[in-house]
C-alpha cells in the first residue's frame, strides 16, 4: 500500500492511454518514457481504508492505513 506520492513514482498497470507519461532514465543512460500512476487522480484508485480496516475500534489498525491505498486494476494487495 502506498500514499499517493509513492503511488506516483510507481508505473501504471491500467490499460495503454491511462496513467502519466514522463521521461525516465533507463539502465545505460537512455531516455525513454514510461506511463506512471495517478493515484488519487485515477478512477481505479482505492484507498485502503475502505477496504482493510474491518475493526473500526482497532486505532493502530486504522492508523495504519489511513491516507494510503492501491491500484484498484491491481487487485488487493
């Protein structure tokens, strides 16, 4: 589970005209581009807390979680 900035140096999985291309630097230096996530910004986003925290009563659980989430194209985590 990330928060929505770490969501967005991670690549999208979402189909070909989805997420935000941006130049990336490959292994020996070359420039290519590659389609990076949205997060919050993408219909496909789910946060986590909709999902994990089943004992609303449990703060650390529900702690933990909040403010994060997952690529909802992805599956669970």
């Amino acid at each position: 589970m990330h928060t929505p900035d770490e969501a967005k140096d991670i690549r999208c999985c979402g189909p070909e005209d989805c997420g935000e291309t941006r130049r990336h630097e490959g292994h020996a230096g070359e420039q290519n581009y590659r389609r990076f996530c949205l997060a919050a910004g993408c219909s496909a986003w789910r946060w986590a807390e909709t999902f994990s925290v089943t004992d609303r009563h449990d703060a650390e659980i529900a702690e933990k979680f909040m403010g994060k989430g997952f690529c909802g194209l992805a599956g669970r985590p």
